[in-house]
C-alpha cells in the first residue's frame, strides 16, 4: 500500500507538485505564525521578566506641581500601609515598592528611583541576565540598608556627568556617593532611573511620607492574576492601574495584542481554510481516476483500502510540503522580527522631556526554532493532509464499481 501510494503520486507528478505546493503554503503560514506568535508574546512580557514580577501596581493622578523634588507626569502616591495590605492578600509571594522622581539640580533634572535595600529580587534594579541582554552592576556594589547616601547611577548617565565610582554627585538638591554603575543593555525596564538611592533616602527628599509609586508584586505558583488584581484594585481604589502578563500586551500596543492573542485562531483558521481547499483539491483529483478505482474495486478492494490509499497519498504530499514550508516559514518570521520595532510606553519609565539620557524602553522581539513549534507546525500539515485525503477517499470507496466503470 505505501509503495503503491508513492507510485502514484511519481506517476502523476504535475498534480502531485500542485498539491505539495498547497501544503507548502499551509506548513509554512503555520510555522510563520506561531514563531512570530511566540515572539510577540515573550517580548511584551519581557518587562515583567526583567523586574521579575508578576504584577506591576501603579496610581494615576492628576500632574503635582513643579518642585525641586517631585513626582513624574502623573504618577500617585501609594503609601507602604497599602504596599502590606498587598502584601498580605493570600497568593502573594513577596511585594516591593519603587519610589521614581524627578530630581532637579540647577535646572537639570534626574530621574532617580528609590528601592528598598537588600530587597532587589523584584523591581527595577533586579539582578537579569540573558545572553547578550543584561542588567547588572558594571562596578561597584549595591548600597546597604546603611547607605543613606550612597547611589547608583545608570552606566550611560555617569558617563554623560563625567562621574566614577566612589566620586559625589548630586541627585537634586542632595548629595550621594556613587558605590555602583548599572549597565543595561538591550532591555526594556519597567520604574527604571538615571539614578537608584536608598528607599528612605528618596522618601525623605520628596517629603510626603512613607510612600512609593511602583508596587512589584511576585504571586505564588498557582495563584489567579485576575482575583489578585480585583482585591489590589480595592485597595489602590481610585486611579490604580495594574499591569500584567494578560494585559501588558494591550498597553503596549493594539497591533502586538492582537499577534500575541489570535495567533491560536489565525493557525486554526489557516488549517481549515486550507484543509477545505485541499480537500476540494483531491476530490478533483479522484474524480479523475474514476475508472482505475473502479476496477480495483471490481477485482476486490474493499472501501478501507481505496480510503487508505488516498489517504497515504495525501499524507505523503502533506509531509513534502511541510518540511520546506516550515523551513520557509521560521526565515520569513525571522526576517520580519528583524524589522519589528515594539517599545514600552513611555509611562512605565517616566522620564521628562528634557532628561539628558533616554529611557530603557526597547522591547527585543528574539524569534527561535522550538522543536515544539516545528513539530505542531508539521503535524498540523500533514493533519490537513490526511484530512483532505479521508474526504477524497471516502467519496471514491462510496462510489459503485460498476458506476465507476461506466464513466467515461
């Protein structure tokens, strides 16, 4: 049966070479859109990586107005008493809270943002590395509960100051001694700064209490983002915006929603469309070969053996396909990404407009063969395959031998 299956399609290589070509196009919209799919969806979740939260707690509120030390556009305050009540919500792994304003010094202002010494597994000054892409301390060391004066600067700005390691500089109208410079290359961060200072010290400086302006909130395995984000919107009330794996895709963008969302519906909607069309192909093709099936039913086929036939014949057309198809597929997604520009907002790292530095906002879009992705793509093609194979074959078996014999 395989044998004589591949006969035929050598036998008829003009619509076998059509029908391997239909299933080229399948294999490779399949194989495109689920790497592309996959690099939308980890780019855009990619801040949260980098911060490693699961949930990023911000209030809006309306501008303050200007002051030596103040805090961004329309960022709000959330005071450390709500910051434990997120804490204690059941689900909740660990919570850290980022103090980001915009210190000025004879003019010029600083973004700096205030963290919580010794509590960094979370949040802007989070530790990430990953090939290439890295945010970690360059020289230095990171401040101590202690440290009441001490900062550290973005790698980019110190340049820009002219300022080193152990040297003085001020962050609005304080002093700090730089104990650490930050490199960060290659990743959008979330709450970032040109400038990180003690928590405290930060506080103090914006003098409106114990309060921050981000919340990073880690969850525990298992636990719902959504319940969670219901019962932090409770506590934030008025203005609280939350950002999520679920949600993070939308803010950034409409059209990077969109492919990170429907990429499961396009891959179903190719799949059937192609499947129909395939089908439609072999039914032309079998009505074709009428007569021959007929006399293989007459000298004793049964309907199985004229299904499975068709089917193998299908199935083979459907694997040729699919290799080079998927190989078409992953180099044209590659390319594509390779032109992609997809960048945060510029409100989760609420620089101004005239801050000497430019925020960390560029989102990488890395596609990569998974052997996953390559082994759906190709058992979706050749599913489509044996599909319209079955379909055509069915329609043949049902046929009667003497009817088929009949026809001219």
């Amino acid at each position: 049966m395989f044998s004589l299956a591949w006969k035929e399609i050598v036998r008829r290589r003009s619509r076998a070479f059509l029908s391997i070509l239909g299933y080229l196009l399948v294999a490779f919209l399949v194989a495109a859109g689920i790497c592309m799919g996959d690099a939308v969806r980890r780019a855009t979740t990619e801040p949260l990586d980098v911060t490693g939260s699961d949930l990023v707690v911000t209030r809006k509120v309306s501008p303050c107005a200007f002051a030596d030390v103040k805090r961004p556009k329309d960022l709000g305050a959330i005071t450390m008493e709500e910051v434990d009540k997120i804490r204690n919500i059941p689900g909740v792994r660990t919570v850290s809270g980022s103090l980001v304003v915009w210190a000025f010094h004879e003019g010029r202002p600083t973004v700096v943002a205030g963290v919580e010494p010794g509590n960094v597994k979370t949040g802007p000054l989070r530790q990430y590395r990953s090939g290439q892409r890295c945010c970690v301390l360059e020289q230095g060391a990171l401040f101590g509960p202690d440290d009441l004066d001490a900062a550290i600067l973005d790698s980019e700005y110190a340049r820009q100051q002219g300022v080193s390691l152990n040297q003085k500089t001020y962050l609005g109208p304080r002093q700090f001694r730089v104990v650490g410079i930050l490199k960060v290359t290659g990743v959008a961060v979330m709450g970032g700064g040109q400038a990180y200072a003690p928590l405290k010290t930060v506080q103090a400086m914006l003098g409106e209490g114990a309060v921050v302006d981000y919340v990073f909130v880690n969850l525990q395995q298992g636990a719902n983002p959504d319940t969670i984000s219901r019962k932090i919107r409770a506590i934030i009330g008025k203005g609280c915006q939350i950002s999520s794996r679920k949600t993070l895709p939308s803010q950034i963008s409409k059209s990077a929603a969109v492919t990170a969302a429907s990429t499961t519906a396009f891959i179903a909607l190719i799949l059937v469309i192609g499947g129909l069309l395939m089908a439609r192909a072999s039914l032309a093709s079998v009505r074709e070969r009428v007569g021959e099936i007929g006399i293989l039913r007459a000298i004793g086929w049964r309907r199985r053996h004229v299904i499975s036939l068709l089917g193998l014949e299908m199935t083979y057309q459907g694997m040729l396909g699919a290799i080079p198809g998927i190989a078409l597929g992953y180099a044209t997604a590659f390319i594509v990404c390779s032109r992609l520009s997809l960048a945060l907002p510029a409100k989760f790292n609420s620089y101004p407009p005239c801050a000497t530095t430019a925020p960390a906002l560029q989102l990488t879009l890395l596609p990569r063969i998974g052997a996953g992705g390559v082994a759906v793509s190709f058992l979706l093609t050749v599913a489509a395959a044996l599909f319209a194979g079955l379909v055509a074959g069915n329609y043949a078996a049902r046929r009667d031998p003497v009817d088929s014999l009949r026809q001219p």
